[in-house]
C-alpha cells in the first residue's frame, strides 16, 4: 500500500512538474537584441483585433500595416484547450486548426491543452550533446524559421522603406497534451496515460507518464475590461467561449483573457492493492466522493496545481509614432 501511495504521488509531481513548465513558457516571444524598430520580437503571434491601438500625426498605412498586421504572424494563440479531447490533435499544423471533439458527454470526459512558445536550446531538453536544436515536449528537434522582417517606412502613404528587410531565424515548439491509453493489446492491457503530441521533426505521439486516468483544466480569466490580470473566476474551456460577459471578444481575444490554469489529475495505483471495493473510493476532480468506484481494486488519488501564466501577449496602447 505504501509502495503504490509513494509511486502515485511521484507520477503525479512527474506530470505536473512538466504541464507546469510548459505553461509557463506558453507565450514566449522576448524582444530580439537585433531587432528592426518595425518589429521587436519574432513574427510568432497576431494581435487582437480590438488591441486599442491608436495611432497619430502623419504616419503612413504601411508603417500600421507593418506594426499592427504582419504577413508572417504564425498564430492567434499561444494556449487553447478542450473539454474533452481534440478531434485533430495529430493532423492540426498550429493551435488555430484545432478543433474538439463535439458530444454531449465531454465534460465527463479528460481535458486536452496545447501551448506554443518561442523555443531556444535553453527553455527546452537538447537532443545532442554539440550545438543542440531546440526540442518540443518529446525532445525531437524544432525545425528553423526563416521570416523576413521589413525595414523602417518612411514617408506617408509611401510604403518606402529606409533599410532593407532583415532575415530573422527562430524556432516555434507547439506541444499538445492529452489522455490517451497505450495502444499494447497484450500483456501488459492498455495503460491511459499523460500523452503529447509535439511539432518536432518526425515528432509522434508518446506516453509520458502512466496510470493517469483523467485530466480536468479550468481556466482563471480576468476582468473583461481594462485587462486588470485579476482572476474574475475559473471557466472551462465551452464556457470560455459562450460566456455572456464575453460577447464582445472574438475567440482569440477570449483565450488571451486567461491568467492562470488549474490542472487537476487523477491517477490510479500501477496493481491492485485494497482488499475491498469500499477501501477503494475516492474522491475526483470535481471533489466528488466516488462510492462506486471500478472493480480493479485500485487506489485512485486526485492531484492539482495552478500555474500562473508568465508570458500574457499585452498590447499596448501607441498614442503617436
């Protein structure tokens, strides 16, 4: 009994230990030291719609073009979830194709989440020793991205610029989680498991940690105006995006409302170790007794964290140029 208590809680601290490092980079897009003025961080991000940017005196379209809408942005999300499971979560080329799984029982059903972050040799696990590429969540190598940033316009409504355009290379990770159960049909059974499909090269769907049974996220959004980063209340991902205290905000503005994420875990003992069904009840996710639990004679334990989500795209508000 001792033994399974002790494995359960390292598999979970294994599992949260990695959601939680992950989230925490969901977003990361720094300043590059050799920026153009026309664009200081990597093209990995569009800017909301209504990102209240103004602009005054003579400036010309191009130069807003340039700022506000550039044609290499690669994503409107840096995080996105399911309640349930993704219906694409292998075929999906960025978090904006995703899709979930439409049913009504889904609430019922584990989580999915998935994050992108600029990735360098640094915020990820190198696959080689010399001059390691920087590696998605399973540690196969990122491809590079080559963008070309333009140069400052000058001159309204010219669209001449005053210095040459400027290659740029970085790498994107997009690393996708899910529960899933291991495709063996011997012995051992199936085992459901904290899965990640990851962008890498040749990058498939893995296992990371075992004997998890369920996945449940909700999300912490802030006040709806003046983007206070106060925690308002904890949404699942539906509500998310049919909150009515929501309307006015396009999806991808919605997910850029979410300050922190509570993750909750249900894992399960690797062998049967209660003599009885009764010394095998627990509680769940939602902090519901199970009185009728499966017939495995398992222990089953719920472990939760809340991670605060680091690196929030803020827009900013340009008052003249």
């Amino acid at each position: 009994m001792a033994e399974a208590q002790g494995r359960m809680y390292e598999d979970a601290q294994a599992a949260l230990t990695i959601l939680t490092q992950q989230l925490r980079m969901a977003g990361n897009n720094p300043d590059q030291t050799d920026r153009l003025d026309t664009s200081v961080k990597d093209p990995i991000y569009t800017k909301p719609t209504s990102s209240g940017l103004t602009y005054s005196g003579d400036v010309s379209p191009e130069f807003v073009d340039a700022l506000v809408t550039p044609a290499l942005e690669l994503s409107n999300y840096s995080i996105r979830g399911c309640d349930g499971a993704f219906s694409n979560v292998t075929a999906a080329t960025s978090l904006d194709e995703l899709d979930c799984v439409a049913t009504a029982a889904v609430i019922a059903e584990p989580d999915s989440i998935a994050l992108s972050y600029q990735a360098d040799e640094f915020n990820t696990v190198p696959a080689i020793a010399s001059a390691p590429p920087p590696t998605d969540c399973l540690g196969y190598a990122l491809n590079k991205i080559k963008a070309e940033i333009p140069g400052i316009p000058v001159g309204p409504g010219l669209g001449v610029f005053s210095s040459v355009p400027k290659d740029v290379f970085y790498f994107m990770a997009d690393n996708r989680f899910y529960i899933d159960t291991s495709s063996a049909t011997a012995t051992p059974p199936s085992v459901p498991s904290l899965y990640c499909q990851g962008n890498g090269i040749d990058s498939k769907a893995q296992p990371l940690v075992e004997n998890i049974e369920d996945m449940q996220i909700t999300y912490g959004v802030e006040i709806p105006d003046n983007q206070t980063r106060t925690v308002a209340g904890y949404m699942r991902a539906d509500e998310l995006l049919v909150h009515p205290d929501l309307t006015a905000f396009s999806a991808q503005e919605r997910w850029r409302k979410v300050v922190t994420v509570r993750i909750c875990l249900l894992l399960r003992s690797e062998n049967a170790v209660v003599s009885d069904s009764a010394s095998a009840r627990y509680f769940n996710c939602a902090g519901t007794l199970e009185t009728s639990p499966p017939d495995d004679l398992r222990l089953r334990r719920a472990y939760s964290t809340t991670v605060m989500l680091r690196n929030w795209l803020e827009i900013t508000a340009h008052t003249s140029l």
